[in-house]
C-alpha cells in the first residue's frame, strides 16, 4: 500500500484536487496531522475509487 505524501504541499494539492472535483468541500478536504486516513476515506467515498487509487492521486498531483 502506498504512503501518502502530503506534508508541506496540501495547500496546493487541495486547490488541484478542487479542480478536479468541484463538488468537494473545504469540511470533505480537511488535513489535520495525524488523520490523513481519515481525509484519505472521506475522498475515497466522494469520488468512488479505492484507498490506494485515492493515494497514487493525490500523490501524483
């Protein structure tokens, strides 16, 4: 299973992910430290894909 890899840059991956996904809240886009599993289920129910397609996205974004 990948690693998320989100520290330093979410600011800007978030605005990328809001492009893609317009219909996706601040509250659904939400990274507190500690609780990326939490934002990562929270994408995985929006937008219908898997844990780790969910992860490869974000990371490759």
């Amino acid at each position: 299973m990948a690693g998320l890899k989100l520290k330093g840059v979410w600011n800007e991956v978030k605005g990328k992910v809001k492009q893609q996904y317009a219909d996706l809240t601040d509250d659904d886009l939400l990274l507190e430290e500690g609780k990326e599993d939490e934002l990562v289920g929270r994408l995985q129910q929006k937008v219908g894909k898997t844990r780790d397609e969910v992860v490869d996205w974000l990371n490759n974004l």
